[in-house]
C-alpha cells in the first residue's frame, strides 16, 4: 500500500499474497482474500500511514472457485454479500410479473 497520488513509503499489507481488495466506506479498513479466507486490516491515515496485521474474518470456499471479485461489503462493513459458484444447473426459474398488482388495492 502507498498514499496516492504523492506516494511515499509502502507498506506490505499480506505475506502470502492477497487479491481482491475492498475498502470501507471510510477508508479506515482494508479487506481482501487471501486463499479462502475474508481478511482485514486496520488502516492508520494520520500523518503516517499505518496498517494493523491482517486479521480473519471468515473462510469459504467460494473465495476459492474464481480468480474474479465475486464479494462486496456493505456501507457500514459489518455485512458482505458473496457469489458461490456452483456446479448445480438450475432446472426452473420462477418469474412474477406485475407483482405490485397485488398490493395496489391494500394501499
């Protein structure tokens, strides 16, 4: 990691490699997978820039199904939305059309 745009020092973030990063909504944490696992760290913005050592969140397996980003963390980064892949194919899918119809006449 490095400041942007004046750059300075850099800063290791993971030792066995991350991808995908994402950050907060207010840049104070860093999350990113590391094999198949969820990990963050703390990020110091004062007049140096620091990093906390990476910390576990979570491990799933879908991390490891795809080299795309496939996870987002929710405005308030307590919550994370995940794409699992599967190797299932789906038989049906179900469309409702003019759903709102049926509550029109409650308002």
């Amino acid at each position: 990691m490095q400041r942007f745009p004046d750059g300075g020092e850099k800063l290791q973030i993971s030792v066995s490699g991350g991808r995908q990063p994402r950050w907060s909504r207010d840049g104070a944490e860093l999350f990113f997978v590391e094999d198949d696992a969820l990990m963050v760290v703390q990020v110091g913005q004062g007049e140096r820039l620091s990093v906390s050592a990476p910390d576990l969140l979570f491990r799933s397996a879908a991390f490891g199904t795809s080299p795309h980003a496939h996870y987002d963390v929710s405005s308030d980064g307590r919550r994370f939305i995940l794409a699992e892949y599967t190797d299932r194919n789906p038989t049906r899918i179900r469309v409702v059309q003019n759903w709102y119809e049926e509550f029109r006449d409650r308002e």
